[in-house]
C-alpha cells in the first residue's frame, strides 16, 4: 500500500513536531492498579495519514544525534548499569624501618646548688688574716749570734800590736714579760788580738790573747712595733782570759855555749769583772723568729801579772773592746696571746 502525503500534510506535522519538542515533556501517567501498565492507548480507527489530529509517530531514538521523545504511554527505558568502580591500586610498599638509633648517653644531673647561707653579722673588728697576725707578747727565747771585736787599747809593755781584732760568737737565753723589756743570760767568746815581741831580739814570744764573758743583760725598746723595734742594751758580767804563747828563750849559762831554746804554753786566770752598753734593732722574719743586730763597747777589767797566767806570759791588763755581732733569736709564745708559736 502507497500512502501519499499532501506538502501542506507533511508541513503540519513538521510544525506539531516543533511543538511538541518545544514543550517539556509530561511526567508518565502512573497506570492505575487495576490497568495494565503495558496497556496502549487507543487508536481512533478511522485516522488517516497525514490528518494534523492523528497522533504522531514516535520519534526514531536509534539517532543519538537527534532528540527523542517517548510517547506519553510507553514506559521509560531503564537506566544503564552504573560502571565498576577502578580497581583499587595496589598499596605502595611501606618503607623499611629505620635502624634504631643509638642510645643516648646518659648525662649526671647537675650537682644540687647549695642554698645561700646566710651571712653572718659583722663583727665589731674583722678577723685578721694570718699576715697580720700580732706578735706574741711574753715569749721565752732563744739566741745565737757572731761577730768581731776590736781591742781599743795599744800594745802592751813589751809588745808590739800584730793584730787588734778578732773574731767572736756568742749566744744566750731571753725572757720578755712584754714586748717593751727583755732579760737574759749569755756567754760570748771574743778575741782580743796577738801581741808580738820586736824582731832581731835574742828572745821572743806572740801571745795570742781571749776574752770569755758570762753575761746578765738586758734590752729596752724606746721604739718598737708589730715588726721591728730599736733597743739599748746594757751588759754586766764576769769575764776570764786565756793566752797561748809560744817563743824562744836564753838558755842558762853562756848564749855562745847554750843557744836559745824554744816553747809552747797556754793559761788561763780568775774570772773579774765585765761591763758593757750597747744599741741595736730586733726585726721580726716570723711571729716566733726574728733577726738581732747589735753594736756595744766592753770593758774587761783583766790581770797583767804574769804570775796570775801561770808565768806563761804576761796578762792583757785592762781591755775595752768593741765589738759588733748579728744572729737570730727563736721565741716561744709563753702567755698565750700571740699570733702563734
């Protein structure tokens, strides 16, 4: 069968097709319960192709390119099946553990600071250190000393001077009440020089001559400080010769039968009396030691008899010396308040 349609047939149905594109299309009739939902809509009979009241075919949906519309009756295609999820990716490798790291090492807590102290109150004079410590003020010492001496006096009868001085020691024990006043006991042995005949004599002799003294002393400070101090110094005592002589002599008799002979001999006489002034410096190196110089004139009131040296020689007589010495005295602190022993 061959249908033809008219051009104004097939205008109308372009246009109604516009339309019906144009407009939104109705949401589906939901069938009723008791009507089948596959149940098509009538067809009028007697509707001719190309009539603009007949219903329009249904669109060709086998073009994607074109629009499609389904009829209101059909039910709506159903919806394509969601697309599988991707595969999940595969998860990353972990990374190695790290090697455990070395143990720190250990560090010794700070030490604890103390807590201040508290200061303490001041005193009314502040403590001295051990420099300046005082002197200790009643101290029993002791002393050793050397020198040399002069004898004042020319040769005597007889003699002539070979040698004036001397060398000497000495030394002694020392008690101080206070720092002011000292007292003591001492010996010193002081040479009092060699007397000689004149030469081209038929006999001669040298006399070598020593004066020992025992002596009370004592020391005054007119000025005296922590250190040092000046003292005058007085002496009494009791003083002895000795002599050693040697020489030749005349034999008895002829000097041109019996030549000269020679000798030897030494003595000693009675201790008589010494005195003697002096002036010195007492400086302390130590609080317990101290360093003593002193200068003093002697007078020993000797025997010249010969008699009195056993007829050895003939005696010094009368000497005044003087005489200068230097030594070192160690104290101990006897009161107790002092700087130290």
């Amino acid at each position: 069968m061959r249908i033809h349609l008219s051009a104004a047939a097939v205008a109308a149905w372009i246009a109604s097709s516009s339309v019906a594109l144009a407009q939104p299309a109705p949401p589906p009739d939901v069938p009723a319960a008791d009507e089948p939902a596959d149940a098509a809509p009538e067809q009028p009979a007697d509707a001719a192709p190309g009539d603009p009241d007949a219903p329009a075919d249904p669109a060709d949906c086998s073009d994607p390119d074109k629009p499609c519309e389904k009829p209101a009756g059909e039910p709506a295609e159903p919806a394509p099946p969601p697309e599988p999820a991707p595969a999940p990716e595969p998860p990353a490798p972990e990374p190695p553990a790290p090697a455990p790291a070395a143990p720190a090492p250990a560090v010794a807590p700070p030490p604890a600071t103390p807590p201040p102290q508290a200061a303490a109150p001041m005193a009314d004079t502040p403590p001295s250190d051990g420099g300046d410590a005082k002197p200790p003020e009643t101290t029993f010492g002791i002393e050793l000393n050397a020198g040399v001496g002069r004898r004042l006096e020319g040769a005597s009868e007889g003699f002539r001077n070979a040698s004036g001085g001397d060398l000497g020691f000495g030394g002694g024990l020392w008690f101080a009440p206070n720092r002011m006043l000292s007292v003591g006991l001492g010996y010193a042995r002081l040479g009092l020089g060699t007397e000689e005949t004149p030469p081209l004599q038929v006999s001669s002799l040298s006399v070598h001559r020593l004066a020992d003294t025992a002596w009370l002393q004592g020391r005054v400070f007119p000025l005296r400080g922590d250190k040092a101090g000046l003292f005058l110094a007085a002496m009494f005592g009791l003083s002895w010769q000795s002599i050693d002589a040697n020489g030749t002599q005349l034999a008895e008799g002829s000097v041109f039968v019996d030549p000269s002979t020679s000798f030897q001999c030494s003595a000693s006489d009675g201790a008589r009396l010494a005195m003697g002034a002096g002036v010195g410096v007492d400086v302390d190196v130590e609080p317990n030691l101290a360093f003593i110089a002193q200068a003093d004139i002697q007078a020993h009131q000797l025997s010249s008899d010969p008699a009195d040296l056993d007829g050895c020689a003939q005696g010094a007589g009368t000497a005044t010396v003087f005489s200068g010495h230097i030594g070192l005295q160690y104290r101990f602190d006897i009161g107790g308040g002092g700087g130290g022993t």
